[in-house]
C-alpha cells in the first residue's frame, strides 16, 4: 500500500516504539548476527545466546577484539567486505540498544527531523503492532526501496526537480565519537565532563563499536543489524541539521526528501531550491565528518529519474514472480537478467531475482 512518505514515518514510529526490550534484544542476537542470508549462506544461525540482563564488559573497560571479515567479489578488482562481530562485544551492543530503545526511536523519529527514513533496520509487523516481522532478506530491501519510490511518486506532481545522491564509502568512514553527537547532541557530549560520562548511550555505544574494530575509532562492520541501527542514529542526527538549516534558508517547503540507509533522494520544486539543499546536506556531513559521492549524485528534470529504468525491463521479461517455471523459462529469465545487468552494472538485478524466487516461507 502507498502512504505519502510522512505517513510512512508516522506509522513506522508507532510500530517501532511498541517493540518491547527482550524481544529487540533476542532478535538482535540471533536474526541480526550475521550478514543477511542473500550474503552469507542461510546455514549460518544462532542457536544460544545470552539472556536479556547479561552482560560481559563495563562500560568503560570493554575488551578490544577485532571482527571478522568475509570478501565477496564486488567487480574483477574490489571485493564487498561484511564484518562479524565477537559474540561477547556484539551481546553487550545489542543489550545497549535493547535496554535504551526509547532514546533511540526518539532520535530516530525526532520531530524536528523532516526527512523521511525508508531503512529502518528492524522489521516490523504492521498487522500485529508490538511483534517483529519474519523477513529479513534481500528481499526486505528491494521492497523498502519500492516503496520508497512508489511514495516518492505519490507526490512527485508537486515537484520540477529530483536529486539523487548518497554518503561516499559510508560505513567504513563512520566516526564513532559522532553516535553519541547524534543521540546526545554534539555540543553536550563535547564537554569536558561528558566525554566520557558512560551514563550516555552514545559513549557506550562509541566505545563498544571501537572495542569491535580493534580500538579505531573510523568504520563499524557491514552486515550486523547492531551496524544498521547505528547508522541510523547517525544519519537522523544528519537529517535534523539539514531539517534545521532547510528551515533558518526558508526553503524547507520547497522540497521533500526521502532517504534509503545513506541514498538520498530530493524532490524540489525549483532548480535553485534543489542544489541549496544539495549544498546544506553536503555541510550537515562534514559536521559528522563525512561526504557525499559526487560521482553518484544525479540531476533530473522530473518525471526523469524517479523510477529506475532496469526495473520496468525486469518486470517485463519475470512480470509473475514465485510462480513454478519450467526449463525453457527459467533458462530464458536467467538470461534476460544477465543481460540487464550487463547494460546497467551494480543495478542489483541479479539479486533482486534471486530474491525473488523466495517466498515469505522460504
């Protein structure tokens, strides 16, 4: 169903706050530990973990361990790099987050904030309010991101412009003093006597995310759902510096913006309106000691742009999904995807087939 993007943050909000702490943190520590399953193979799963009310380290004095790395081909010269956290640091992170989660759904879901987030790490059940949602899968992505789209195009009539954009080698550039920034406020956590009061959320959190990343301070690990969540907190802390700024320009009705995890997309209703706003994100990053991608931000004159052209050539070669194919088929999808993929590289198309042949039940 299409909601208007507010719509969607509103109901998000309301779903996210009735999740209870225990559920959170078993959820976090078996589904959320490992990469997802279009990432590692699915025979990978938790089996025991810790209760709720443990925990292993003080919050000062964590134990500096380095997570471990899995490579995946990216092209013929790069690979992807996804991190698994040590069971004991990630058990610790995951009881932070759990035992804290009101400060957080307050961060993320800030009213000052007016840009509309589409990634919120955990699923979320919108028949059964207070449950956490089955799927977690490459799946759960392409949905998020068309719905993202789809809501976008809602109200894309009242706009001229779209600017794409998202946040340059984003998880490997994370500062992790700026997780307490986001949640406690830079000024605040900045003084003297608060910079390392682990009374705060954010200085645990920042320690934890060090301690797994063998003490530096730059990147957190791809792949755990702990990562995900903290990124979030980051990038909310990023919308309402640029919510504030859109607002002292006056141009904050000028243009809606929804965001993907660290992509971006900008309606505007004029040219003018859409490159200030480029250029007060662009300054609202820096204060968290990042960037954006200059070589993936984009300018269309809408409808231009507003939905990805590779899609509509999927839809038309694979137009029933699940369904039972024969050889004949199968062969001809199989190859009409590798074709799309060859004409729009790092599209996902591949993956959103894979996906695809799944259901809900596996």
């Amino acid at each position: 169903m299409s909601r208007n993007p507010q719509e969607h943050f509103k109901r998000t909000k309301e779903l996210a706050e009735a999740l209870t702490k225990p559920d959170i943190y078993d959820w976090l520590s078996t589904k959320g530990y490992f990469p997802e399953a279009y990432v590692l193979p699915p025979c990978f799963e938790v089996t025991k973990h810790p209760q709720f009310t443990k925990v292993y380290f003080k919050p000062n004095k964590p134990k500096i361990d380095e997570f471990q790395q899995v490579h995946f081909p990216k092209t013929d010269l790069t690979d992807r790099i996804f991190g698994i956290i040590t069971p004991k640091i990630h058990s610790d992170i995951a009881f932070k987050i759990a035992s804290e989660w009101d400060i957080i759904t307050s961060c993320l879901f800030h009213p000052d904030n007016k840009v509309c987030s589409y990634s919120f790490p955990i699923p979320l059940d919108d028949k059964n309010i207070g449950e956490i949602g089955k799927l977690r899968s490459g799946r759960m992505i392409y949905e998020w991101i068309e719905m993202a789209e789809n809501d976008s195009a809602s109200i894309a009539f009242k706009y001229k412009y779209l600017i794409k954009t998202d946040v340059k080698n984003f998880y490997p550039s994370i500062y992790t003093h700026s997780i307490a920034w986001a949640l406690h406020g830079k000024e605040t956590i900045r003084k003297q006597e608060n910079r390392y009061d682990y009374s705060f959320l954010g200085n645990c959190l920042d320690k934890l995310f060090q301690s797994a990343n063998d003490g530096c301070t730059n990147g957190i690990p791809i792949g755990p759902v702990v990562s995900d969540i903290v990124s979030e907190i980051i990038l909310s802390g990023i919308d309402r510096e640029l919510s504030k700024s859109l607002l002292t320009e006056g141009i904050i009705n000028d243009v809606a913006i929804v965001r993907f995890k660290d992509d971006y997309r900008i309606l505007a209703k004029t040219e003018s309106s859409g490159r200030s706003t480029l250029k007060i994100l662009q300054s609202a990053l820096k204060e968290y000691r990042l960037e954006l991608h200059d070589g993936k931000t984009e300018f269309h004159s809408l409808p231009n742009g507003l939905f990805r052209n590779w899609r509509s050539e999927y839809y038309n070669i694979n137009p029933e999904t699940k369904k039972n194919y024969d050889y004949e088929g199968f062969k001809e999808v199989c190859l009409s995807v590798i074709k799309i993929d060859k004409n729009n590289p790092g599209c996902g198309v591949i993956d959103r087939f894979l996906a695809d042949l799944v259901n809900r039940k596996n």
